[in-house]
C-alpha cells in the first residue's frame, strides 16, 4: 500500500529525519508540478506517494 501524504504531512514526516533540511513545502510543490515525484491531484491538495519522494531525495535523483 502506498503512503500517501498531503505536501504539509510529507514535509513534517521529512523534518522528523532531518530537522535541518533545505526543503520546503514550496519545494515538494513544484516537484509535484514537474511530475518529478509521483502525486495525485485532490481537489485543492496534493496527494504525494512518500516513498517516491523519499528515495528521489535520498538518491538526489532529482534537482532541487
């Protein structure tokens, strides 16, 4: 089953590992925009696949 997580709850589940990131919810926004990490539109909210996210940002698979 896939985490799915609002870009509010994916950025506070990013802060629990690292409590000085560089990323921001602004961040995480435009990524989802460039469908450079897997999302599902929902009305106003975005729903982001955590573990995509995750991996895309521990492997620096994707320009920040």
């Amino acid at each position: 089953m896939k985490r799915l997580r609002t870009v509010n709850e994916a950025y506070a589940e990013i802060l629990k590992e690292d409590k000085n990131t560089a990323i921001t919810p602004y961040r995480i926004r435009v990524l989802c925009k460039a469908n450079k990490v897997k999302n599902i539109p929902n009305g106003n909210r975005i729903l982001i696949d955590l573990d995509d996210l995750l991996e895309k940002i521990n492997s620096l698979d994707i320009v920040i």
